[in-house]
C-alpha cells in the first residue's frame, strides 16, 4: 500500500508543475535517482534545469 501511495503522491506532482526533482522523474521513468543523472550529466534528458546543487 505504500509504494501505491508514492506513486500517486509522484504522479500528481508530475501534472503539479512543469519541474520535477529527480526522484519524481525517477518514478515516472521507473528507473533509479542515480539513473537520472547520470542521463543528465551525459545529456539525454533535455531540459534540465541546475540552480546551485540542485537539479530540476
């Protein structure tokens, strides 16, 4: 029941706003945070957003 939770909790944030963290866009692509950037740093997500540490 936990992780149905999640996943709706990611899925309203995902249609919430244009920005995602990366662990909401983990969960839509089901694959793991790290995953996420390491497509980023090798720049197969476009539109990536930095600000200071943090990505968007």
């Amino acid at each position: 029941m936990g992780q149905e939770k999640k996943e709706a909790e990611i899925e309203a944030a995902a249609h919430a706003s244009p920005l995602m963290t990366p662990d909401e866009l983990a969960g839509l692509l089901r694959c793991s945070r790290r995953t996420v950037y390491d497509r980023v740093d090798k720049g197969e997500l476009p539109g990536s957003l930095r600000i200071g540490r943090r990505l968007w």
